[in-house]
C-alpha cells in the first residue's frame, strides 16, 4: 500500500513581547481539526485509499515581524477499504506574515506513518481572524507533494484555535501625587499645596524679609535692609534670602526628539538628522540625566503586534545613539506603548503616518534664580 502523507499548518496570532525587548518573541499553542483529500490515484482500487479526518496540536515561534517557524504532531484517520487506517504525522513549517497580516504563506516537511513512513513537502496560505489579544481561529488550506512519488499530491483543510503567550514587564513611571515637579520616592513634604514654589526635595522655600513696621534703608529695594545686605543691588524682582542674596531654585528641563517611520517598518531612514545631535549635545550638558525613549505604533492590526513593533522601534533609536552618536548605554531605556496613545484615532493613512512615531524625552535640572 503506497504511503500516505498528510500535511497540516495552523499558524497562530501574533503577540508580541516586549518591553525592554527582553521578551521579544511571540510563542502560540494552538490545537486544530483537519480534512485531507487524497490524491486520485489513490482512492479506490489497488489501493483502496479514501479520504479522511485528523486532530493536532503545534507549538509556533514568531522570531521576526515577518517570519515564524512551527512544529506539529497530528493522529489521522483515513477511510480504506477493507479496513480504515490511522497513524501520526511530526512536521515543521516556516510562516511568512504578509503586512498588516492580511495572510500568510508557508512551506514546510512533514514525515506521516500510516501503512508505510515517507516524507513529503508542503506549501500553503493560512489566516488569523482574531478574537482577542491572546485567541485567534486559524484557517488554513495546503498541497503537500511526496518527495518518493512525483504523481502523489494531496490537499489538506485545516480549522482551530490558537493562544498566544508572552510578553514583556513594564516599567511604571515616577508619580508626583502633590503636583510640585518632585517624584514622591524623593519628595520630603508630600502633600505640598499646588503652586508652591520648592526646592529639590519638595519642600516649600520663604524668604524672610523685614518687618513693616521697622524703618529700613533697603537701597536695592530687595527687602534686606543696606546693614544686612549681603548681596548689593540685587533686581527687586528676585526672591532673596535673610542676606539678601537670590534663592535658586532647581528646575526641571528638557529635550526631546521625533521620528516617523513607513509602515510595518522600524529601519531609521534619516540618521543624521540635526535633531540627533541637538538631543545628544543636551545629554552631555547634563551628564547625569537619563533618557526614556518611547516607540509608538498606528492602529491597523493586531495590538500584541503593534505592541512587538513599536518597541522594536524604540530599541532602533537607542541603537542609532549608542552606536552612531556615542550615548553611554545605561542612560537610555525605552518603552513601546504600541496603539495605546494615538495622536491620531481617524481610520486614514494620513493618521496612521502620524501616529507610527518615536518620542524620546531627557529631563535634568538646573540651578535658576527663584522670581517674585
């Protein structure tokens, strides 16, 4: 009896797993019921082969936004004459992800024992319909060609289910419960009344000043009497201290810089922008400041995707810094907030363009004269 082989594919949805990229690679378990038709020389007499039904299971790995790899196991059960026979088959398949995974292609080998073992090559074309982040139905439909018999050619129909693990911790941001420019974990006296002015630890600054009722020459007109003026002509317009000296407050500055990327895309198509130098010049005039840098996506497919591919984004940014530009590593980290903060939420391509961006923020602080 000749040999039976039956190739399968499920794909499964995407995910991605980022943050930090430490987690950047989707993983699916996805299990599926199949129907095989068998090639016509194989139906009926001499062999007496019929179609038939299988059940499965696969685990998938999707390495690239592109491209994924498989492997499956399966129990089929033929119809044959005079009795119906069942076996296993054991496969691997690589997957490739149209954009906006519209469809995917696939290729793969497959080795099936049924009566006799043999192997043989399969290609087909699969779709995710999605019900959720994490559960898609998978369709699929593939040829498969015994690489023993040149004549030999079958067609397989796949349904099922696939679930879609991993991802990436994120890191939250620094709050600032009382709203006075200092982050709680350094902030002295929470709570401070919105509008105060504070100093690097959150804590509100006075100035004293004399009395109205003391007759004072204040000749620079800052508050300090002339005899207690350490500070001479001080601007009336700055707040002074017991000595009449400015009080410097420590206030918070920034920089930033915004790129835009094509479709489905996170290669940085202008490195040398001037704004790549102006934002590393800021670094190095605050050596001790750190940067976040932010990717984004647009709204069109999957969100675990656009999640997977607005930090693989962001990393590109680090990477053109570190590498090109010279950016001490440990001072850049990056986060992918995916679709999460469109700019944009109308369903064009005007707005897709907007919102597929990267954001990169650098705060320090420096040392300004506190104003009346």
């Amino acid at each position: 009896m000749k040999k039976l082989l039956i190739a399968s594919v499920v794909a499964a949805a995407i995910s991605t797993a980022v943050q930090a990229e430490d987690k950047a690679n989707d993983k699916w378990v996805a299990g599926f019921a199949e129907y095989y038709l068998t090639d016509e020389s194989e139906s009926g007499a001499p062999n007496f082969l019929d179609n038939g039904t299988g059940i499965g299971a696969e685990f998938g790995y999707r390495f690239a936004p592109e491209w994924a790899t498989r492997l499956e196991v399966s129990h089929l059960n033929i119809d044959a004459s005079p009795a119906d026979e069942s076996g296993n088959r054991v496969g691997v398949d690589a997957l490739y992800f149209l954009p906006e995974d519209l469809l995917y292609v696939f290729g793969g080998l497959k080795y099936t024992k049924i009566v006799d073992g043999g192997s043989m090559v399969n290609v087909g074309l699969g779709k995710h319909w999605h019900v959720n982040d994490d559960v898609a139905v998978i369709t699929e439909v593939a040829a498969y060609q015994g690489l023993d018999d040149s004549n030999e050619t079958h067609v397989g129909f796949k349904l099922g289910l696939a679930y879609t693990f991993g991802g990436s911790a994120t890191s939250s941001a620094s709050t600032d419960t009382d709203s006075d420019g200092v982050a709680d974990g350094q902030d002295n006296c929470p709570n401070t009344a919105y509008g105060t002015t504070v100093d690097a630890y959150g804590c509100a600054l006075v100035a004293d000043v004399a009395p109205a009722s003391v007759v004072v020459t204040d000749t620079d007109g800052d508050g300090v009497a002339d005899d207690l003026d350490e500070c001479a002509n001080t601007p009336s317009t700055d707040v002074v201290d017991a000595t009449g000296c400015g009080v410097f407050i420590e206030e918070e500055v920034s920089s930033n810089i915004k790129v835009l990327f094509a479709n489905n895309s996170s290669v940085v198509t202008n490195p040398n922008d001037s704004q790549f130098q102006d934002f590393v010049d800021f670094m190095n005039r605050y050596p001790s400041a750190d940067a976040l840098i932010e990717g984004h996506s647009s709204a069109p497919g999957a969100a675990d995707y656009n999640m997977y591919l607005s930090q693989k984004r962001a990393d590109a940014i680090r990477t053109l810094l570190v590498e090109q530009y010279g950016v001490d590593a440990d001072r850049l980290t990056t986060q992918g907030y995916g679709e999460t903060q469109l700019l944009d939420t109308a369903n064009t391509a005007e707005a897709n363009k907007k919102n597929r961006r990267i954001i990169a923020i650098v705060s320090a602080s420096e040392r300004v004269k506190l104003q009346k």
